[in-house]
C-alpha cells in the first residue's frame, strides 16, 4: 500500500512538472489550441485588470534577459508579471556573465535553480530555445530575429476585439518582409486560417522553404495595389531592424516607397485596420497622415501586449 501511495505521488509530481514546462518559443510551434486559449484569455485578463481572482505567480520571481533595448516588451512584462502576484528581475547583456562570453547553457543551469520563469529578448533564435533546454523553467521568446510571438499574438487580439474572428479574413503586410515580425504572422495564418500577404522586394520576402513548411494561405508580391486590394488590415513595421543598422542605407533605398499611406488605405476593405507594432518612422514605413488617423488602434495594439503577455504567462504556468 506504501508503495502504491509512493508511485502515485510520483506520478501526480510528474504531471504537474511536465504542466510547469511549457515554453513559449515561437509561432511554428505553438498549437493552434493554445493559441486560441491565450486569445480567449487575453480578453479576460483585459476585463479584470485590477481585480484578478487569482495570482499564478504569486511567490515567483521572473527574469528578463534583455540583449535588445526595449520600451512595449520591458514595461509589458514587468508590470505584467507583477499584476499577477510575480516579481521581475530585469538583467542586461552587461548585468550577467553573458555579456562577458559564457555560454548560454550555463547561465541557463545557474538561472534555472533561482528563478521560476525566464523571458528572452535577443538576437539568435537558437539562444532562446537552448536556455529553455537547459534551465529547466517557462521560457518566452521576447523577440529574436527568427520570431516575435507575442507581438503577433496581441496583434491578432487586437483584430478581433475591433473586427471579430480573424479567420477567413485578409492581412496584409508592407515592408521587411522576411523579418520576425511578418513570420510570426505566416505561422499564426496557417494556425488560424487566414490569408496573409507580404508586399516586399524580392530580397525581402520569407524563403520558399518557410513558406512550404508553414503550408498556410500565404503569398508574396512585389506589387503594393493587389496585395492592400480588398484587405482587412495593413500592417507595416520599421524597414531597419536593430542589428541591421549597417544596411540602413541600402534598406532604405530598397523598400523605398512601400509605405502605407492614404492612397494605399483606400485599395484595403472598407473599414480596414492599420497596425504598427512601433517605434515608427513617419515619412518611411508610413506617412504622417496615415498614422495619427489610425492612432486609437495602433496604441490600443500597444496596450494589448499587457494582456496578451499576462495571459501567456498565465497559461505557462497552468
């Protein structure tokens, strides 16, 4: 009888072990179910902002490793993880041995016994899934050059608290369009049905192979006018990425022009969203006009990263 109490503690131990080591590491691999349920409770975390019956991370302490400068990422998670019971640690690249060489793994191993959640900002996409390997808690993908899960994710809430379901309707995107941002969005496409077209010079669409992997409703053109026509939401973000400030010369040059603006507005739907996932460059990704005409939705989109990152983190942790 001992022995049976004894495996079955075991096995209730293990369950809940295997519930704590959820990751939130990218699009491509987060289940379509999940996604939903994160949506779902955005809108909830939104409602009860205040007044949260319950804290799921109470007694925790969580660490954001920050290798890129942020203002939405940072103030988001801090005030989020602390609007659920938790603590956050902020560490720069300088704060810890990282910035001085050590790798990866080991900081992972030393971090993993102290705290109890970890939210990454940097640059390979690999250093991410390599700490979540081997610390042994939830780790969340803040942006790497491969990804930006939780932008997209507050992105797509942000549609369907203004528009509805986002399923079956059209998002277009005009720029970079083979950074991190336009691929989060090519995964969540495929994940929730949607179609998503890319409006980018040839050297800056996602490579075939991505867009076969993803097998979503996805295309990609170099003509400004067919890819807005008809679309529920334009979507832009700034043409030079940090750690791309090198190129930002021939970037500029090259995407010259694929700006939204009034004219382009018009060709979308009716009543069509237009998004900047922010810092913008009025007079380069979009003009002045467009912007401030928009404005209500594109910080009500920064806003929702709250929400959004509050229910990721909720769900990490359930």
């Amino acid at each position: 009888m001992r022995l049976f109490r004894l495996l079955c503690f075991v096995c209730v131990f293990s369950r809940r072990s295997m519930r704590r080591m959820k990751h939130l590491l990218s699009l491509e691999e987060l289940a379509s179910v999940d996604m939903e349920q994160i949506l779902a409770a955005s809108a909830t975390m939104k409602s009860e902002r205040g007044r949260h019956p319950g804290l799921p991370l109470a007694g925790q302490t969580w660490a954001l490793i920050f290798n890129k400068s942020s203002t939405r990422t940072r103030v988001s998670f801090e005030v989020g993880i602390r609007e659920l019971g938790g603590q956050a640690l902020f560490l720069s690249a300088q704060d810890i041995q990282i910035g001085r060489g050590e790798l990866v793994k080991d900081t992972a191993r030393v971090l993993g016994r102290m705290i109890h959640g970890a939210i990454i900002r940097t640059y390979a996409q690999s250093d991410v899934e390599q700490f979540a390997q081997y610390s042994g808690v939830p780790t969340v993908n803040a942006l790497t050059d491969q990804e930006h899960p939780c932008q997209v994710l507050s992105d797509i809430f942000t549609f369907q608290e203004k528009r509805g379901r986002i399923g079956g309707k059209v998002v277009t995107f005009i720029g970079d369009g083979a950074c991190n941002v336009p691929v989060s969005w090519v995964w969540a496409a495929s994940k929730l049905e949607f179609e998503f077209r890319i409006a980018a010079p040839a050297a800056f669409q996602p490579p075939p192979a991505l867009l076969a992997r993803a097998a979503g409703k996805v295309t990609c053109t170099e003509e400004l006018k067919s890819a807005a026509a008809g679309a529920d939401l334009l979507y832009t973000d700034v043409w030079v990425s940090m750690g791309r400030e090198a190129e930002a010369a021939e970037r500029i040059r090259l995407l010259n022009g694929y700006q939204i603006n009034r004219s382009l507005v018009k060709l979308a739907r009716p009543g069509a969203l237009v998004m900047h996932c922010l810092p913008a460059y009025r007079g380069k990704e979009i003009d002045e006009e467009t912007f401030e005409a928009n404005a209500q939705t594109i910080f009500d989109q920064a806003e929702n990263r709250l929400h959004v990152q509050k229910a990721i983190l909720s769900w990490l942790v359930s």
